[in-house]
C-alpha cells in the first residue's frame, strides 16, 4: 500500500511538472503570436502610410501645376492634417481596446482555476477524512469481534475444565489439559499480534 501511495504521488509531481511545461509553452507561443500580429500591423499601417503620401504627393504636385488658387492648397493641407490625426486617435483606441480584452479573459482564467483548485483540494480532504473514519470503523471493528471471541472461548474452557475436573480421576490428563491450554493460549496471543500487526498496515 505504501509503494502504490509512493507511485501515486511520484505520477502526480510528473503530471504536475508536464502540466507548468505545457502551461508555460502556451503562454510563450501566444505571446509570439501577438508580438508578429503587432508587428505586421505596423508594417502594414507604414506601407499605407507611405502609399498615401505617394499618392497625396503625386496629386499636390498635379495640384500645384494646375491649380492657381492659394485657398484649394491651404485647404487640402487641412484636410490632410485632420485625417492623419483621425488615424492616429483610432489607432491608440484601437490599442486600448485590444489590451482590456486580453487583460480581462486573464483575470476570468486566474478566478476560473482558482475556484478549480479550491474544490480539488477540499474533493481530497474529504476523501482523506472517509478513508480514515472507514479504517477506524474496520479497526473498532475488528476489536469488538476479538474480544467476543476470546469471552467465549473463556466460557466455553471454563465449562469444560468444570466438567473435567468433575470427571477426571487421572494426573496425566490433568497435566495434558494443562499442557493444552498453555499452548492456545500462545497460540491466541500469536495470532493477536499478528492480527495488530496487519492492522497497523492497513491502516497506514
């Protein structure tokens, strides 16, 4: 019982170990993913960027030539200021909004084996606290019968030795019951000590 609790225990620290690996290696490749996500989006949003200034540039430069009005150029450099502060405020809240997410599903994970954990615990206790009241049960048991057995047995010899001593006109059948008795009564302390020894066992 003792190698099986040992094998027990050492199958749980091994499951336990592969369980923090896999954990571990989980929470590194999302994080790759993430960061090359983050990184493409950049390398995308630059290329948009610098697409749009060609294009803006191509278009000031046709402007310039065709258009002789200074009113047209200082509007359309507004228009250019406004839209690359409208962009630069939806990438920020775009950010934002793509942390908080990230953030809250962690908190809803962390409570989720928390609560996970607190009922495998008191799951075990429970169990720990069945097993040990079984084992008192069995052992109280056990010692109740035994020390009925051994009451009547003691009537059983009495009655007998009563009937004996009546009826019996020879020494040496004396000495022959005598001699028996000594023996099972050796032979009954035997066997109760190896009955407590066995106990113990079971027990632990």
């Amino acid at each position: 019982k003792d190698d099986k609790k040992k094998k027990d225990d050492k199958k749980k620290e091994v499951d336990k170990k592969k369980k923090d690996t896999d954990k571990k290696k989980d929470a590194d490749k999302k994080k790759k993913d993430n960061d090359k996500k983050k990184d493409n989006k950049n390398k995308d949003d630059k290329k948009k960027d610098l697409d749009k200034k060609k294009k803006d540039d191509k278009k000031n430069k046709k402007d310039s030539k065709n258009s002789t009005s200074t009113d047209k150029k200082k509007k359309d450099d507004k228009k250019k200021k406004d839209d690359k502060k409208k962009k630069e405020d939806k990438k920020k809240k775009d950010d934002k909004n793509s942390t908080k997410k990230k953030d809250d599903k962690k908190k809803k994970d962390d409570k989720k084996k928390e609560v996970d954990k607190k009922k495998k615990d008191t799951d075990k206790k429970k169990d720990a606290d069945k097993k040990k009241k079984d084992n008192d049960k069995k052992k109280d048991n056990k010692n109740k019968d035994d020390k009925k057995k051994d009451l009547d047995k003691k009537k059983k010899d009495d009655k007998k030795n009563k009937k004996d001593s009546k009826n019996s006109t020879s020494t040496d059948k004396k000495k022959k019951d005598d001699k028996k008795k000594k023996d099972d009564k050796k032979k009954k302390e035997d066997k109760k000590k190896k009955d407590d020894k066995n106990l113990s066992l079971i027990h632990i």
